[in-house]
C-alpha cells in the first residue's frame, strides 16, 4: 500500500516555502529548502501532528510566482506596445499599400483620320539637318509622328514645333523613345537650308528631326501625303526673317496636319488641322508668330494636340489605357437637344420635328436625301443588334445636337427588326429620325465594309468622306464633321 502525505508543513514534502521573514540563519536565500529553526526533520511520508513552532505562517513560491507573474504582466504590456508603435512606424516609412487594379481597355482613336487601307510611303531621300542623305526607309521599324512646317512661317509653325517638342516629351515619359520618331518636314525648300534648320533648332530647342530637300524631293513628298503648298507675296508690311533679319520676298502658304506612319513604313492615320499647346508657348517662339498667329493661338481650327498624339499612337500599338484615361460621354436628355436646336432652318426644323422616329412610310431614304440638297449630311448606318453602333450612339446623339442648325444628321437603321430599332431608339434620345434599309440599299452611296458607317455627303449631294466602325471619342467625330461637313479652311 502507497504512503499518503498528510503533512501539515510544506517543507515535509519540499515545497520550497519558509517561515515570512526572509533569510535563515545560514544565509540561504529565501524559498530554498528547509527555513524552520533547528535542525532539519527528516522528510516522513507518515501522517504526524505538527508541533506548535510548525504552526506559523509560511511565505511559499506559489505566492512568489503571482508577484513575478504581474510584473512580467506589466513589462510585456509595455513591450506590446511598443512592438505595436515600432510596426506602424515601418509601415508608414517602408510599406506602401498595394494599389487596386485598375481596368484597362483599348487605346481609342483619339483625332484623326484611320485609314481603311494603309499606303506605303515612297522610295525617296531627303536631307537631315546635318546635310546629311535621309531614306525615308530608315524609319522602318518605327512608329513616326510626322508634320509638315517651315522655318519662315508666322502663322502656325511655331505652335506645331512646341506641339512636336510637347509630344517629344511625352513619348520619353511614356518610355517610347527608342519605338518613336517625331519629325518635321520642311514645305519651304527654297529657303530651309539644313544650316538653317540647325540654327532653328538652337533657337527654339526643337528636340526632334528636322528634314529638308530638293525641290522635286520635297514635292513628291506632300504630293503623296496631299499636303497642299505653294509660294504666295509677302505681305505688306512684310515679315522679316528671324536668322537674317531681312525683309522676306515671299510667303508660303500650305496645309496644317500630321501623319502617323507604321513601323512596316505605311501611312496610317491622318489629321488635318492646327495644333494645340497644352503648356505655354515658349517666348522665342512667341516671338515668331503674326497678329494672325496669335489668333490661331488662341481659336487653332481643327486643333490636335500632343496627348491625343500619343494616344493614338497607343491606338496604333494596339495598348491598352486606364479605363478612367478614355473620355466619358454623357447623352444628352430628349428635350437638351430641343432647346439647342430651336429656330433650326425649315428642312433641318423638318428633320427635327421627326426625332428618334422609326420613318417607314412617307417616303424613302433616298427622298429625304434629295429633299435636303444645300445642306451637308452625316449619315449613320446603324442596326440594334450592331453593338459598335450602341456604343457610338451618345457621340451621334452629342454632335447632332451641336452641329444639327448647320448639318442634316439621318440614321439608316441597316438590316434590322424594326421592333428592335424602335425599342433602342426609344431608350436613346436622338434628334434625328431613322429609315429602315436594306445595305444594299446604300450601295449607291457608298461600300458598306462594317457596321456601324458614317457616310459625308456634301450639300451637291455627293460623297465627301466614308468612315467604316465606331467612334470611339467626340474628338474624333467633331474633327470628321468640322473636316467633310462643314468644309473648315485647312490653309494657313
């Protein structure tokens, strides 16, 4: 049978407790062994009644333990807390939160003119600004953002060099240098010498290609990309030449565009217009505009900018942009357009009067047309089930309320239940009617390619202009509509 301990001392069965008052007489540390007076009992399992001097208090670990355990309590408190301070310092100084995602869609065509078939650029050398032989075949495996400009023009070239020196910049932050090549190409080969080029660029910190050549050389050149030029009289007074600081004997009158070329050496997108400064115009080349050159400063017809530039180069790349970067487009309500195009002329008025309608009766598409011989027309070949045509819907219905006093907007609802086109139209205000066709109905107007197709016909009732698929941006609709419909003056 087992030994019980009944021991009413603890140190009988060695719990390390003592008598309180601290040290015993030998000067062994409190809590460690025997701390009775005397000499020490030796350790009984038997059970034993204690004496009287056994009947004191004792001071045990146990309660040693509970004191130590709150202080280490308090100072592990004071560590957390510290631990906690130290990490949400790190996290401020060292640890960035990670970014949301953002959605990216396709680069949308942001100015300009897509051309439906790409044109491969000519075999023809021109001349650097160094003097040096320039093969327009050297910009294979390029994207190149090209325009035509002079060293002698006080009307827009000074905007289109800051313009190019804007997009130079932005084709570096965008990490494209080594991809794209901005150049200028001269439409004043009697005078931009390449020494004169040179000195241009030294006095305007131009940062991009200067290109310059015979004559002949720079004929062929514009003549394939359509540039007009032509020498012009001066003006009286006349200008004086910034270099030579001599009266000039001659002005040269030509067309404001740029031109973006592939890297296989094909021509791509086109768009005639004035540049637009997103910065400020440097005082040099401030400096070199006329009276009429400020005021294109101010109001540049069919204006580009740098930006839209880029991104549609971007367009070109087949790159994706921020969702949030493409501009939003908001639909007009049924009764913005009503106030805007109040007063309208009769056959516009007429137009309208019918808006958002579904015309299946009353006459054909092809009437209609006729009727509004004297005024341009832009006419949208769209269907329900045509997803690009839903999509562009807003655009349309923004120009034609813009526009709608000057141009005829008419929609030809193309291959499509007529339940379908008048629920859609019923839920997308437009102030414009729409007639039932079929395509082959427009084959008289133009190839239909693709869905949606805007065609310009002019107010002779002739075909201007045919762009096939979507808008992607009012930019891009505005400058076709400003270009093809309202015929604004491409010269400077």
């Amino acid at each position: 049978m087992s030994p019980q301990v009944t021991a009413t001392d603890p140190t009988e069965i060695g719990l390390g407790c003592h008598p309180r008052g601290g040290r015993s007489s030998a000067g062994t540390p409190a809590g460690f062994g025997w701390r009775g007076s005397g000499k020490k009992p030796p350790l009984r399992l038997a059970a034993r009644t204690p004496t009287k001097a056994q009947h004191q208090t004792y001071y045990c670990a146990g309660d040693v333990s509970l004191a130590r355990l709150r202080l280490i309590s308090a100072v592990s408190a004071v560590v957390v807390l510290v631990l906690l301070i130290v990490v949400s310092l790190l996290a401020r100084l060292d640890v960035k939160k990670a970014a949301a995602p953002v959605a990216q869609v396709p680069a949308p065509l942001a100015i300009g003119t897509e051309l439906q078939r790409p044109r491969p650029l000519p075999a023809l050398t021109l001349t650097d600004e160094q003097g040096r032989p320039f093969s327009l075949s050297a910009w294979r495996g390029k994207w190149v953002v090209l325009a035509p400009s002079m060293t002698l023009c006080h009307e827009v070239c000074p905007m289109t060099t800051a313009t190019l020196m804007e997009l130079t910049n932005d084709v570096r932050l965008a990490g494209l240098s080594k991809q794209v090549v901005v150049a200028e190409a001269t439409v004043d080969p009697w005078r931009d010498s390449p020494s004169r080029l040179r000195a241009y660029q030294k006095l305007t910190g131009a940062n991009f290609q200067m290109l310059t050549g015979s004559q002949t050389e720079i004929e062929k050149l514009w003549k394939f990309f359509g540039v007009y030029y032509a020498r012009v009289p001066q003006g009286k007074p006349p200008d004086v030449d910034w270099l030579t600081h001599k009266p000039e004997t001659f002005d040269v009158q030509h067309t404001d565009a740029v031109f973006f070329i592939d890297p296989a050496g094909q021509e791509r997108i086109i768009d005639e217009g004035m540049p637009q400064l997103e910065g400020k115009l440097s005082p040099v080349l401030a400096s070199l505009l006329s009276d009429e050159g400020k005021q294109n400063l101010a109001h540049p017809q069919l204006p580009w900018t740098a930006s839209e530039s880029l991104d549609d180069l971007y367009f070109l790349m087949n790159r994706n942009v921020p969702a949030n970067a493409v501009p939003k487009v908001t639909t007009p309500t049924a009764s913005a357009p009503q106030h805007a195009l109040a007063g309208s002329p009769g056959s516009l008025a007429a137009l309208h009067a019918q808006a958002g309608e579904l015309i299946s009766s009353g006459g054909t598409l092809a009437d209609r047309l006729r009727a509004l011989r004297g005024y341009p027309v832009v006419l949208n070949a769209w269907a329900a089930w045509c997803p690009p045509c839903r999509s562009e819907f807003p655009l349309l219905a923004n120009a034609s309320a813009q526009y709608g006093r000057k141009v005829a907007f008419i929609g030809a609802d193309t291959n499509d239940s007529a339940g379908d086109a008048r629920s859609f139209l019923a839920k997308h205000p437009i102030s414009y009617p729409s007639y039932p066709v079929a395509s082959t109905d427009l084959s008289s107007l133009a190839v239909l390619e693709g869905f949606p197709t805007t065609i310009f016909i002019n107010p002779a009732g002739k075909v201007v202009f045919v762009h096939t698929g979507q808008y992607d941006t009012e930019a891009e609709l505005d400058n076709n509509i400003q270009r093809y419909a309202l015929g604004a003056d491409q010269h400077s």
